[in-house]
C-alpha cells in the first residue's frame, strides 16, 4: 500500500476499498467522503438512512464513476449465517475486493439502573461489539489478500472513565475495545486492526432524544482543553493515518481534544 496521503493515481479498479457501517450521515459520512477523496472505492452501509446514502453515493459517482456502492441492511443480519454470507458477497461483489473494513454503526442511549431490560442489552451490543465481531469474522479472508486492516470507532468512556447512566453502552463498547486487542493478536500479519476512540465529536441531532440544550454544550467545550467540540473530519483523518500505518495494530487513538484527561468518570 502506498504510504503517503498523496492522491493516489490508479486506475480506478486498482483502487482500495473502504466499507463504513452506519455511513449515511454523521461521522460515518465524513470518513467516506474523505476516503474517497484520498482515491477510495467506497462501500456506504446504511439501514434507515437509505435516502441519505444514495444521495451521497451519487455525488461521489458524479465526482468520479462506479466509485461509491450502497448496502441497505441491518446488523442483526449476523444472527443468521446465511443472511451474514449473502451479506459479505454483496460486500465484495460491489468491487471485487475490500482494504478497509470500519466499525461505525453504533446504537446510543442511556440506561439509567433499575430500567435495563433486555432489548438495551440485545440492541447495544449488537451495534456495539457483537456484529464488529462477527462481520471481523467473515470479512477477514478477504481484508488478508490485500494485506488490509480494520478500524473500530469506540469511545472515551469504554475504559476507566465509564459515562454515567450508560452502562449497556459503556460495557459493549469496552467489548469492542477488547476485540480489537484480540483481534490485532490473531490477524497478525497480514491484517492491522486498530481503534478510535472520540470524545465529542459531534453532537447528537437536535430532533433526535439524546439533544443537548446550549447549558450543556457549554459545560461540554468547558471541559474540553481545546476548548471546541471536535468535528467528524477529525475522526476521518484519524481512520485515513490508520489506514496507512503499516506497524501500527492493536492501538486506540484517543479523538477527543483532551477531554479524556479532565473527564472524572461519570457524566461532565
Ligand atoms: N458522536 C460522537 O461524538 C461520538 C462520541 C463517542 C463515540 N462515537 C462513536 O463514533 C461512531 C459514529 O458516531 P455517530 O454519532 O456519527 O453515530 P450515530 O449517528 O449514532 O450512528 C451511526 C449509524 O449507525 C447505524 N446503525 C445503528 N444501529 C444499526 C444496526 N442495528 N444496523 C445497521 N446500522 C445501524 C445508523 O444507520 P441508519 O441511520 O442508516 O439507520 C446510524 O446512522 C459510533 O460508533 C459512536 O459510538 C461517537
């Protein structure tokens, strides 16, 4: 692989391809535009936001052709081997092949103690360390014949400093974060596999329950040494350096401004 960020000059089916779970919007959709500015073939899996994916997909067609591919499905399809096996022929027949594999897709909510039944359990591990695992799994003979790597997006809060009243979520995090230790061990050589972990990168919609009113905002870029929300651009160029980091495997990059380093565990 080349090691530089230089716009690669390759014909376009000698060009890597990136598959980004979660990629309609958000930070998923700033990490595939910024591949595929870097000369990527990119892969958007989406599962409501079908709207949102195609229109970028097309954008990035009309920038350059058959470079951007859509997958609809959703994760709970690894319950089912069959539906997982049709899931990663669609995966491969979109390019022919697969360099980067990125754990994006994520469920978030809280889950304060005596309310945790065990549909929060079911559905944040599954986004969260479960269909990592099993999609890692299944896609890993094809990332080892182009020496590739897999990218994990966790958080600040999967270790030592847990988010308060988000236990589920803290707890299947930690399990992803463990799985890219793990996994580094064992795809050894031929693949790197590595993590990311955001502070506040962007903030929750505002129509979506999780908002956060302009008190909290402000309290957020208090406890942030740099002193700004980060952005999704900031994840995206983390995911490209780690895609071409050829002895960098096992590792988790903190994308948080310093929050980590202020943060007392809990909810500021
Ligand atoms: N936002 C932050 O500042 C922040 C902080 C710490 C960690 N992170 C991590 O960074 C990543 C990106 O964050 P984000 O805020 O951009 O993510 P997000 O908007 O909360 O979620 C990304 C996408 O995940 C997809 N998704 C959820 N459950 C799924 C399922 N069962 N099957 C298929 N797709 C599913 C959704 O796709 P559809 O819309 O298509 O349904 C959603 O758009 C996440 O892993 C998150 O945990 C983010």
């Amino acid at each position: 692989m080349d090691t530089t960020f230089e716009t690669i000059t390759l014909k376009n089916d000698e060009m890597p391809v990136m598959l980004v779970t979660g990629s309609a919007k958000r930070i998923g959709a700033a990490i595939i535009q910024a591949a595929h500015y870097q000369g990527y073939r990119v892969i958007i899996h989406c599962r409501q936001s079908v709207q949102q994916a195609q229109a970028l997909a097309a954008k990035l067609n009309t920038a350059r052709e058959h470079s951007a591919a859509v997958i609809a499905a959703d994760l709970s399809l690894i319950n089912d081997v069959d539906l997982l096996e049709q899931f990663v022929q669609k995966i491969i027949h979109a390019f022919g092949r697969l360099d980067v594999l990125v754990h994006n897709a994520s469920r978030f909510y809280p889950t304060p103690l005596s309310t945790i039944d065990h549909n929060h359990w079911d559905e944040l591990f599954l986004s969260n360390a479960k269909a990592p695992l099993f999609l890692s799994q299944a896609l890993l003979p094809y990332l080892k014949r182009y020496q590739g790597c897999i990218i994990s997006l966790l958080d600040i809060h999967a270790q030592d400093k847990p988010f308060e009243h988000y236990t589920v979520y803290n707890m299947a995090k930690a399990a992803h974060q463990m799985l890219v230790q793990s996994l580094a061990l064992e795809a050894a050589p031929d693949v790197r596999v590595n993590g990311i972990a955001p502070g506040v990168n962007i903030l929750p919609d505002n129509s979506s329950d999780q908002a956060i009113d302009h008190q909290q905002q402000r309290r957020i870029i208090n406890s942030i040494p740099m002193q700004r929300i980060g952005t999704p651009e900031d994840i995206a160029h983390t995911v490209l350096f780690l895609a071409k980091a050829s002895y960098i495997t096992g590792e988790v990059i903190n994308v948080d401004g310093g929050r980590r380093l202020t943060l007392a565990g809990g909810s500021d």
